[in-house]
C-alpha cells in the first residue's frame, strides 16, 4: 500500500528559499547561555500562572513581558507564545511529556549506565548565531525567515530546535548528551502541529577506538549505531509498532534520516537524526571524531505512547487530563472526556504578495486560542486578472466542553476582522 506521509514538512528538512527579511535594529539585551539546573520552575501554583503574568523566570533570570514581545518589526513574538515561556511541561513528572523524558532517560541509562549528560533547563532565548550558524543553517534557510521562527529581536530567537545546543556542549567538553526543551515555530494549525512543543536532542561523539575494530568508515559505524540506539529507544517505548527510516536533509547532518511511526491510519513524522557534519565537530574542538545526532519530537511521541488524539491537550489543566497520568506510568492509555463536534467555518479572500499561511494561522490562534483545531486550504485558484483566492476551513472544537453557535460566530466575525486587517486580504 502506498502511503502518503504527512502533508507538512518541517522546516529542517525543507531545502527551499527564501523569505525576505529587512534589516533590524540591534536588540539590547542579549541573555546568558544557562544550564542551571536548580532555577525551575516547579511548584505546581507557578505553573497555573495567570496567563497574562508580566515577568516569567527562565533559568533563573527574570524576564519581562515587555523584552519579549514589544511592538518593533524586528519582533514576531504574540502574547500568546509568552504566556508559555518557562512552563517547562517536561518537567513534570505527572504530565505525558514528563513521564516520557523519564522513559528515555531509563532506556539510556540502562542501555549506557552513566554516559549522557543530561540537561532540562537551558534557556529557550538563544542568538541566531546558536539556532542557527552554529549548526550550519545556510543565510537563505527557510527556517530563518520570520514567517516561520520566533525573533526576538534581529539577533535573538525563541530557539526552534533544541540542536541551538550542541555546539556550545561540545565546546563545554561534552561528548555524550540529551537536551530536553520546550522549542517555538510559526507554524500551519492540526492535531499534530502546535506554535510551542518540546524536542529531545541526543548527542554520541565516537573517536577512533570507538570505529577502528568495527569493519567500517567512521561515518558508517555511526549511522548503524545511530539507527540502532533509536530502533531499540522505539522498541523500549512500544514495543511493537510499525516504522519505517526515511532519507531525509539536514544542514547539520549527513547522511540525514527521519523516523515514521504508523499511528491513527498514518506515517507520522517522530524524529530528525543524522550523523554530524565534520564541520561541527571541527569547529568545537573535536578533531578526529564523529558522531551521531538526533531531534525528537516528544509530543508526537507521546500522542503514540498515550494514545493522545490531540497536540492541544498537552496544554490542558483541565483534571479530566492530567488526573489520568502519574510518574513513572509509561503508555497508559488516555480515555477521551470529550467527543464534543467540530464545527466548520468557511472564509474566502484574495491573497496578497506577502501572504503566507503561517501568518493565517497566527492571527486565526490569537482569535481563537486554543478552540482552533485546523485551518486548512479547501480551494485556491487565480482569475483573469492574475488575482488568486484562497478558501480556508476553520475547525473549532474545545476539547473540554461544548461551544455555542454564538460563541463561534463571534470567534469567526473576529477571525475575518483579523485576518483583513492585519493581513491586508480582501474578504469575499
Ligand atoms: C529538527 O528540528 C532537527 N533539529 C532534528 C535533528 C536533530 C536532525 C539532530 C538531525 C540531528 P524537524 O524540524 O524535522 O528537525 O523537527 C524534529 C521533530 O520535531 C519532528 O520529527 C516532529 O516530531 C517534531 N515537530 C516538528 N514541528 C512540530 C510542531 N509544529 N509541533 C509538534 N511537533 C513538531
Ligand atoms: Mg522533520
């Protein structure tokens, strides 16, 4: 049977150019790289925050609304992405995402008693030079447009992968890693994508002792090592299920692959891994070495693992969730509390030059919250006159309760509201 994997890509794995990015003023505070392990943030009362909190700590340094998400062009962060700045759901030991880091935590500290160095809590505000020279991110990526990653300023990012951290742990002198973290994209809207989500990073540096009595060139000793570790990690998490490697393309590594695992009647992209460029390594004082790599998804992970139908309800506090989830409880399944209907709205409009869905898809969350469950395209074609309109079809649906006809009429009159004003489209 031929499978279609999923319609979206990520960014990583997109070779494709190129949005324009003007030239911004320098931002004035730049924060510390920080790994201290002790500032968390782990009572549960901080963790129920009011959203609107004006000053959040990250890594034990205090941080105010206002240095995140200030009115500037050199600045694309929402309200709605610093309300959950320093919630670290993966460190909670009762959440899924959690439960899961402990459960790969277990897998490597059984499989490799004391190797890997572990780290949680650097800090998600990173320089562009982090997210992405340091791991080789051409100019031109697509990734480093501010149609698809949070700036902070024209230096200063909301890191969109937890890979902003390996250089700087090579440097530091380590050799074997795992850095879990919450990670931020501008990104499209359904069940399996979410602006703010958390990545696990793996790091194995190998020297030549490591390869010299395998047969094989360095590179291929630790692809197969490489694909080894995370086939048992996969069979540690499900025991059975069915995967597939996928040749994929990193900038940071080479050769690339993608994990699938095969969930809901689809191949659903887990993981990103490789085997590092030279350059890296090179760069961070680690001469005659290679290594391997990896970036998992956690919460796709754990919608398999739990058998979680939704990325939304990562984020709910709602205690029909998280009373179904304790420590140390690995894959047990969650009972869906809710089969409320979605409801579908329609909207239509001629696109500009400078129309991009990911900025639909910002406005329509920053309606709509976390009541939007997908905004995808359901017509598109250009007229005579060489002008294109584009259909969208909202879904709204609270995976807590069931909404009112009114309630999403209004939702949708400030969606259209929106999306004509901040996004200069004329509605049809
Ligand atoms: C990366 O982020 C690479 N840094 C991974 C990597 C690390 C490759 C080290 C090689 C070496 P990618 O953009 O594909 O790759 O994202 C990795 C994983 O994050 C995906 O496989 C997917 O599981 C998850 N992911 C990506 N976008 C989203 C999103 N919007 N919501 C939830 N999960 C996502
Ligand atoms: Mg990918």
């Amino acid at each position: 049977m031929a499978v279609v994997s999923s319609a979206h890509s990520s960014i990583f794995s997109k070779t494709s150019l190129f949005h324009h990015m003007n030239c911004f003023k320098r931002f004035s505070f730049c924060l510390p790289f920080s790994s201290s392990a002790a500032a968390s943030l782990s009572t549960k009362k901080k963790w129920r925050q009011p959203v609107a909190s004006s000053v959040v700590e990250l890594c034990g340094i205090k941080i105010a609304k206002d240095d995140v998400v200030r009115d500037d062009p050199t600045n694309n962060i929402p309200d709605t992405i610093f309300s959950k700045l320093g919630m670290q759901l993966h460190r909670r030991n009762n959440h899924p995402l959690g439960i899961l880091k402990n459960g790969i935590y277990e897998y490597f500290d059984t499989n490799y008693p004391n190797m890997f160095d572990k780290f949680d809590d650097l800090c998600p505000i990173v320089s562009v030079k982090q997210n992405f020279d340091d791991v080789l991110v051409p100019a031109d990526h697509v990734s480093r447009s501010y149609n698809d990653t949070y700036y902070v300023d024209s230096q200063t990012v909301l890191r969109c992968h937890t890979s902003a951290h390996q250089a700087e742990l090579l440097r530091r002198g380590h050799t074997h890693f795992l850095v879990t973290g919450d990670v931020y994209r501008r990104d499209s809207i359904d069940s399996t994508h979410y602006p703010v989500f958390h990545q696990m990073e793996g790091v194995r540096v190998f020297t030549p002792d490591n390869w010299e009595a395998s047969c094989l060139d360095p590179t291929s000793y630790a692809a197969e090592d490489l694909k080894k570790s995370l086939e048992g990690l996969a069979r540690h998490l499900f025991g059975a299920v069915e995967m597939r490697w996928i040749d994929a393309y990193f900038p940071f590594t080479n050769p690339s692959y993608e994990l699938e695992i095969y969930f809901k009647e689809k191949w659903m992209e887990v993981l990103g891994c490789g085997v590092m460029e030279q350059e890296i390594l090179k760069s961070n004082s680690r001469l005659n070495s290679v290594a391997w790599a990896f970036g998992l998804g956690l919460e796709r992970l754990a919608m398999v693992l739990f058998d979680i139908p939704d990325i939304r309800l990562f984020w709910s506090i709602d205690e029909r969730f998280t009373s179904q989830f304790s420590e140390g409880q690995m894959g047990v399944k969650f009972k869906t509390f809710s089969k409320y209907p979605p409801c579908y709205k329609d909207m239509s409009f001629w696109i500009n030059e400078s129309f991009t869905e990911n900025n639909l898809c910002e406005v329509v969350r920053g309606v709509a919250g976390d009541l939007v469950e997908e905004v995808s395209l359901i017509d598109n074609f250009t007229n005579k006159k060489g002008m294109t309109s584009h259909c969208y079809r909202i879904a709204y649906r609270s995976m807590e309760r069931s909404l009112t006809d009114e309630e999403i009429n209004e939702l949708q009159w400030n969606v259209r509201e929106q999306v004509q004003n901040k996004l200069n489209v004329v509605l049809r």
